[in-house]
C-alpha cells in the first residue's frame, strides 16, 4: 500500500474565473448531500477536466471523512485549493456554500416567519413530519459500514458508543457533544493502552463543552459546535443544535425547528448551512449570516492552515482512534434524534406523514429530497383543505 505524501503544491494554469463558475454551478444543482456532491466534484476534477489524479481524490475524500464538520464542504475547499492555493480555496468554498446559504435564508423569512399564511405552514408541517424518517435513514447510512468494517472484538464497544450517544441525542440534548468528545476519547485510551502507550489526550474540548454561554455569545457556540465538533456526517448537527435552539435558548419552536430542518434538506449545498435558518429564527438575518460564518470557518480553517499535509491525517493513529469512537457515536446520536424530531409533532395527521416518508425512505429507498418535497405538499394541501396546523 503507498504511503500518502505531503500534498502537491498549488497547480498553475485554473483560472479563479473557472473555479468560482464550476463551484459555483455545483452549489447551485448540489441537491442530495454528500454523495452528490462528491459524484459532482468527482465528474468535474478527475473525469471531465482532469485537475485531479483518482488516486489523489480519493485520499482527499478519505481525509475529509476524518476531520470533523462537513466533509463535502472540505472536500470542495480542498480541491479549490490544489488548484490555485488560498484564494482558490476561498472563492471554490464560498461558491459552493452561498447559493444554497441565500436559499436557505430566503426561504426562511418565507417559513419562519411569525404569521405565514396557511399554505406556507402546512408545507412547513408536512416536510418537517418527514424529517424523523430521514434522520433514522441518515443514521443507518452512517451505522451500517461502520459496523461491518469493524472486527467482532471491536462491536461491543462500537455499540456502546452509539447508544450512549443516542440516549444522550433523544434525552439531554445539552450534554451530546461531550458524549461524542468521550466516546472518542475512550476509544483513543483503550488503543494506545493496547499499543502499550499512555493515554496522551487533553481533557480541555471535554470541559470545553460544559460552558454553556448567553446572548449572541450562544448563538457563536452553538454554530462553532456544529462546525467544530460534527463527527460523522452532516446530519449530526440536528441532535447538536436542537436542544440549544429550542429547548434551552428558546430561538424558535419545535415545529419551526422540523422546518429548518427540512429547509436544510430540500436546498443544494451542505447540511450545516441549516445552522443559518436556526440563526435568523434568533435575531433575523444578521444573527443568521453570522451563524453560517462561524460554522464553516473551521473548514476553511482546516485547509487554509493544513492543507499541505491534509492527507497526513490519514496516517496519524490518534485521530484514527479517537474517529474510531466518535464516529459510531455520531451514527447513533442520529438516530437518537429521530425520538424528539418525531415527539416534536402536534397533529395526528402528521403521524401519518411521518409513517409514509418512513416506508418511502427505508423500504422504498426513495430520494430524501423528493421524499421531503412530496411531504411538503401533502401537508399544503392539508392546509388548505382545513386540517389543524
């Protein structure tokens, strides 16, 4: 197997011109989540314009997958940046993330507002019925490959992590960061012991996430939370801001809460971008825009300051480990959320819903987005026929 090597420096001749116009496309037809949009980035960097060497991609994929926070969006700044540097990796980042980051904040003046007109909240119900459906299919998808890679001795304590973490996502919100950190850092302990070393880890990110600040300063917590510390895939960030959004800060409802959510859902781009609906629902737009900013700047932080040794990570045991534990943790804290997202509901008719997207999701393997679409109307028409709301 080789070695992966520092990575190659910048390459001349990609104008910023083409990259802001490429990213920029696939942030606009992005729909999907991360599979689409690495199938997207693949097409345009290793198949049609041969940027990228295959080998070179999927190491790049590998490496996204290990640090925290949105992988697509790393994957997308990292590309940018093997092309023209820093400011390659800023202008590919930001034109992946802003056209569905406008979407999103558009739609939410439309959904989120105090009186929207019955049509608006009965879409707004129905989509968010499907949204417990879709965070048990976002789970599995996560669960599943990590459960078969690893070995019999290992999956006693792969599940461990995951329930551990899916009680603390259905039951105390709060405390769900330190139970991924934990997990992680149990994890890490128990290899190094094996490997016959100490266990060398801080203690200061566990203690971190107990400080639970007010204000504005909250809000920046609660983003920097959903884009510092998601391990294992976007859809973590639901069980991550939910508690602090409305149970502990009380920015918006639990209905409008399942709307963001689906909101986050249904626009192109990545999954944390909800974070900004979550924000405008807090202090409108600026509060919104200020929330994306903190949650993607650690993904730009990430390749800005290591992307020359970005693939490194692969080789480096600790941040294995310590994956190792959080990951399945994240999967299960997914899962988990599943239970307050479908508690969230009001009206039986949702329920309904809710059944509908499960059978269309898990048996039916139908697309997430045109599941949560579909649920949307479903719920208008509701609205519009008479049913309560």
């Amino acid at each position: 197997m080789s070695i992966p090597q520092a990575a190659a420096p910048p390459r001349a001749g990609v104008s910023l011109r083409t990259i802001a116009l490429e990213w920029g496309r696939i942030g606009c037809i992005g729909f999907g989540g991360p599979p689409a949009h690495v199938a997207l980035f693949h097409e345009l960097c290793v198949t049609r314009r041969k940027w990228l060497e295959e080998d070179q991609f999927e190491r790049a994929i590998a490496a996204s997958n290990i640090l925290p926070g949105p992988a697509s969006t790393q994957l997308a700044i990292y590309c940018a940046w093997r092309l023209r540097g820093p400011r390659g990796a800023l202008i590919g980042g930001l034109g992946f993330i802003l056209p569905g980051l406008i979407l999103i904040l558009a739609l939410s003046v439309l959904f989120l507002a105090g009186s929207p007109p019955t049509w608006i909240r009965g879409a707004g119900m129905g989509a968010g019925a499907a949204v417990a459906a879709v965070a048990v299919r976002a789970g599995l998808i996560l669960a599943i490959p990590i459960y078969r890679r690893t070995t019999d001795t290992q999956r006693p304590r792969i599940l461990l992590y995951a329930l551990a973490a899916g009680i603390a996502a259905a039951t105390t919100g709060p405390w769900l960061v330190l139970v991924l950190l934990g997990c992680g850092a149990i994890e890490l302990a128990f290899q190094r012991r094996l490997a016959g070393g100490g266990v060398g880890f801080h203690t200061w990110p566990l203690l971190a996430t107990v400080a639970e600040p007010g204000g504005t300063s909250a809000l920046i917590w609660m983003a920097l939370k959903v884009g510092a510390l998601a391990f294992g895939g976007g859809f973590v960030i639901v069980p991550l801001m939910q508690s602090d959004a409305v149970g502990v800060y009380h920015w918006m409802t639990h209905a409008q809460f399942l709307n963001a959510v689906a909101l986050g859902q249904v626009t192109p781009g990545p999954v944390t971008q909800t974070v900004a609906a979550v924000g405008y629902s807090a202090g409108g737009l600026p509060a919104g825009l200020l929330a994306a900013l903190v949650a993607f700047a650690p993904s730009f932080s990430f390749i800005l300051f290591g992307a020359a040794r970005f693939e490194q990570l692969l080789l480096n045991e600790r941040v294995t480990a310590f994956l190792a534990g959080a990951a399945p943790a994240a999967a299960g804290a997914i899962i988990g959320s599943a239970i307050p997202l479908a508690a969230a509901m009001s009206e039986a008719w949702q329920y309904v819903v809710l059944a509908a997207a499960a059978i269309a999701l898990l048996i039916l393997r139908r697309s997430v987005v045109l599941t949560l679409l579909t649920a949307g109307l479903v719920g208008a028409v509701a609205g519009l026929l008479g049913a309560r709301l």
